[in-house]
C-alpha cells in the first residue's frame, strides 16, 4: 500500500468519526440518536464475516493449489476477523445497554454473533492442536468451509423467522437489514454509512496485507532455518 | 543426473508411496556408484512400478468392491467390532444413567417446563454423542489401520459406512434416553408424537452426519477428547436449536404446521452438512 493511501484511509476514517457523530440522521421511531451506531457497529460486523468468507476462499485456494501462503493468508484474515468480531460484538453490547437495558440478552442476533466467535475460537484451538504444517492448513481450510455451510443458518435465517428485538428482526422498522430488504435512511445518513463500510473496509485490506506479510516473513525465515 | 532424477520423479504417478520409496531407494544406491549405474536402477525402479500399477489394477478390491459395498463392508467391520467389544455401548449406557441421575438430583419435586426439559433431553444427547461418535475415526488412527483402510477403498465408502455406523449407534442410545427421561421424568410429556418422531428421526442423522465428519478432523489432531466438543458444537448449534425447538412444541402439542419451520431448517440443515461432508471428506482422509 502506497502512503498517500494510507493518509487517505486515516483522513477518510478520521472524517468518518466525526460526521457519524454529527450528521444530523433525522428522527427514527423508537432508537433516535442510539441510531448512529449503525455507522461503527455495522462495518464492524460486515468486515467480521467478510473477513470468515476471505478466509474460506483462500482456504479453498490452499485445497486446490497445495501452496503453504495461501495457509498463511486464511489464518490472517481469519485472526483479523476474530478482532472485528470481537468489535462488533462490544459495540454492540453496549449499544444493547442503552436501548434494551441490558448488556446481554440472547436476542437472535446476539446469538449469531456468538456463535460466529465461537466458530473463531473453534478454528484457532484446531489449528493450534495441529503440528504438521500441511495437514493443519488443509484441516482447518475444511473446517472453515463446514462452518461457512452452516453460517447462514444463523446470520441470514434465524434473525428473520424468530423474533427479534433487534432493529431489522421480523416485525420492527429499521434503517438497514430489514425483512422487506429496502433501506430506510435519510441521504446524509446513507453516504456516511456507505463511507463508513468503505473506510473500514480498506482499514481492514490494509491490515490484512500487513498481517500477511509478516507471516511470509516468518514463513520463509522458518523455511531457511529448517 | 540431478535434472535426471526430478524428471524421473515427475515421471512417477504422484499416489504410488511405493514407487516413490522405491525410486529414493534407488538413488541412494545410485548415488554411491556412477551415473551409468543409476540410471539402470532408475528405469528399473519405473518398471516396478509400471508392474505395481498393473497388479493393483488387475487385483485391486477397489475394482472388485464397488463403493456402496466397501461402505456396507466397513459399516459391518465397525457394527461386529462394538458386537464383540461392546465398548461404545457400554460406556455411553452409563454416561446416560449418570447424567440423568445427577439431572434427576437437581429437578427432584420441581416441575420443570416443557422448553427446559426440552434442552436437558438434547444436552444429554449432545454430550452423549460427543463421547461416543469420535470412536469411529479416532480408533483407526490409534490403532494404525486407517493407511489400510486409505488403500483398499475409496474415501466416499469410508464415511458413508462410518455415517451409517455412527447414525444406527445414535438411534439406539437415542431410544434408550428417551425411554429413560420418558419414564423418570414426570413432567415430560409428549402431547404430540408424531412431530416429536420426526424431530428425533431427523435431528438424529444431522448429528451423525456432521459430528461423524468432524470426527474424522480431530482424528489427526493431537487433543482428540477436548477439541471434538469445541468443533463440533457451533457446527451442531443451528440443529441443537431447532430440534429443541420442536421438541418443546412437541410436549406442548402443538400442530404439524406450527413446527414445519423447524423442520425446514432440519432438512436442510441435514442436505447441506452431508453434502459437503461426502465433498470435503476426501482433503480430510488423504492428507
């Protein structure tokens, strides 16, 4: 990454910050001014299954290609990942404080979210009891493809046929992620959700890279040791 | 002779372990005398395994045993196996006696609800089959035949007999635990039997389906017993939640069409995991 791109991300992401606080969002019936979480607590959430399907595809890239980087690139985005997972389920929760009066209450959504740590946590301890280079990269690829398979069920399903108090669950109005899969928000709110995605987006691509490389790294300087 | 040797070495089709320790058998015998010489025993090398291709060929059960008979010949093999030894059997009768009578302890004289008897009949089962379905694979990498079994038949056949194996092992203990929670617990009561046979018929096979597969994972791991848990239950959590689901609409009496969403989701839940289990199984066995 260039570093006028990276000037750019902090500028973008700085800019972002400050209008996700100031923008006027209009009034929405039932959230009002708890709304502007959408701008932190959605890219967040989007860049941790993001994350989970990057690092499926080079999962299945290592299966098909045999090549020990491919490894090293799903195990960075899926670390990257379990940190905005981790995000997403934070904002989240303290969002949950101020609008449902509890930090945690197994709303469908808190649900998914949970498990998508889960599987995380799942991938990690799989690969750390997996010594054999080659055999963890193509075990913990299958287990990521398993748990993609089953993902769904949580994330894109069960949110949408159980009840749910979570804005966009069966029955509630809500700016984004709702049963009709329109979008209800007001033009200013729309462009700075959309900078937002983008911004965290490119944060996490950046990461990404730098995570990667330092894997190579320590891949090759291994691999010349050995 | 160093590009001579890689050229040979590509030449060599990349399943024959044989032929490739045949081949670096032979280079190490070539490399102590000259080039002339390692070249006979290199060519002879390719022939033996030209002969051995043959052979495998000619005599290979893979050509005699088509796949659904290697997998009936595997599920047989297992099935005969636990007859003699009874040890799953055993062990996971009195996993079940032991759970039940520490649950039995803690809810004596309450009158449990219909979605908390639900979960405590589903968490018996889940654990249950979390100590007894990673047997299947976890036995033949203890006891070193899985190479065997990686010759002589195709991957397909191994899990679908294994599946077949583990899911026939769950129906048994599966109706040995309701009969003991129908009998010691008063407060479970099913109103409506036929969602709760069909809840319990398909929530059976999708866990034998996915927990068979993820045995087969942690078969090569190093901390088989803790890990098998830890994989298997965000796999298993989208049916451990569906079929607790219905089976509290079951003891509730609800009707077919008030639980059809349930079994939606356990349809596909079962399509989908056994569809990729039979696609992935293949990376996971020869790896």
């Amino acid at each position: 990454m260039k570093s006028w791109m990276k000037l750019l991300l902090g500028a973008w992401i700085s800019a972002v910050l400050i209008l996700g606080v100031t923008v006027p969002i209009g009034d929405i019936p039932g959230l009002g001014d708890r709304a502007r979480i959408i701008f932190f607590h959605v890219p967040m959430s989007w860049v941790a299954v993001l994350a989970f399907l990057m690092s499926m595809w080079y999962g299945i890239m290592y299966l098909r290609k045999r090549d020990l980087k491919y490894d090293i690139r799903s195990e960075s985005a899926a670390e990257l990942g379990f940190v905005f997972c981790i995000l997403a389920t934070v904002t989240g929760s303290i969002w949950a404080r101020f609008n449902w009066g509890s930090f945690w209450n197994w709303d469908p959504r808190e649900t998914s979210i949970f498990v998508l740590l889960l599987i995380y946590g799942a991938y990690f301890s799989l690969r750390s009891a997996l010594e054999i280079e080659e055999r963890r990269a193509s075990l913990s690829a299958v287990y990521s493809i398993i748990a993609f398979v089953t993902v769904p069920f949580f994330i894109f399903i069960m949110p949408r046929i159980t009840f749910s108090l979570h804005p966009g669950g069966a029955g509630s109005a809500a700016p984004i992620l709702n049963t009709n899969g329109k979008m209800y928000m007001g033009t200013d709110m729309k462009y700075v959700f959309f900078a937002s995605l983008i911004g965290f987006t490119g944060l996490y691509l950046w990461l990404l890279q730098l995570r990667t490389r330092i894997g190579l790294v320590s891949y090759h300087k291994h691999a010349e040791a050995a | 002779m160093r590009r001579q040797q890689d050229f040979l070495a590509d030449q060599v089709p990349k399943e024959g372990k044989w032929s490739s320790r045949a081949l670096a058998g032979a280079s190490i015998i070539g490399g102590t005398s000259s080039a002339v010489n390692f070249n006979v025993i290199s060519v002879a090398a390719v022939c033996l395994t030209a002969c051995r291709e043959l052979t495998l060929k000619l005599i290979s059960p893979q050509a005699i045993l088509p796949p659904v008979k290697a997998a009936s010949a595997i599920f047989s093999k297992d099935l005969n196996s636990e007859l003699r030894t009874r040890y799953a059997l055993n062990s996971l009768l009195m996993f079940v006696v032991v759970t039940l009578s520490i649950i039995l302890f803690s809810t004596a004289g309450e009158i449990v609800s219909s979605s908390l008897s639900a979960g405590i009949l589903w968490i018996i089962v889940f654990f249950a089959a979390m100590s007894g379905l990673s047997r299947s694979f976890v036995s033949e990498e203890e006891r070193g035949t899985s190479m065997t079994l990686q010759l002589w038949v195709k991957p397909t056949s191994v899990l679908l007999g294994k599946l077949a194996f583990n899911s026939v092992l769950i129906y048994v203990l599966n109706i040995l635990i309701i009969f003991a929670y129908l009998l010691t617990m008063p407060s479970f009561v099913v109103k409506s039997p036929f969602i709760f046979f069909i809840t319990v018929l398909l929530g059976s096979f999708g866990l034998a389906s996915a927990s068979t597969f993820i045995a087969a994972i942690i078969s090569k791991a190093n901390s088989k017993g803790t890990l098998y848990p830890v994989l298997s239950f965000p796999i298993l959590l989208p049916l451990l939640m569906s079929v607790i689901d219905a089976t509290r609409l079951s003891v509730d009496g609800a009707s077919m069409a008030e639980a059809s969403a349930d079994f939606k989701i356990l349809i596909s839940y079962c399509v989908v995991v056994t569809t990729v289990a039979v696609v992935l199984f293949d990376f996971v066995w020869r790896d």
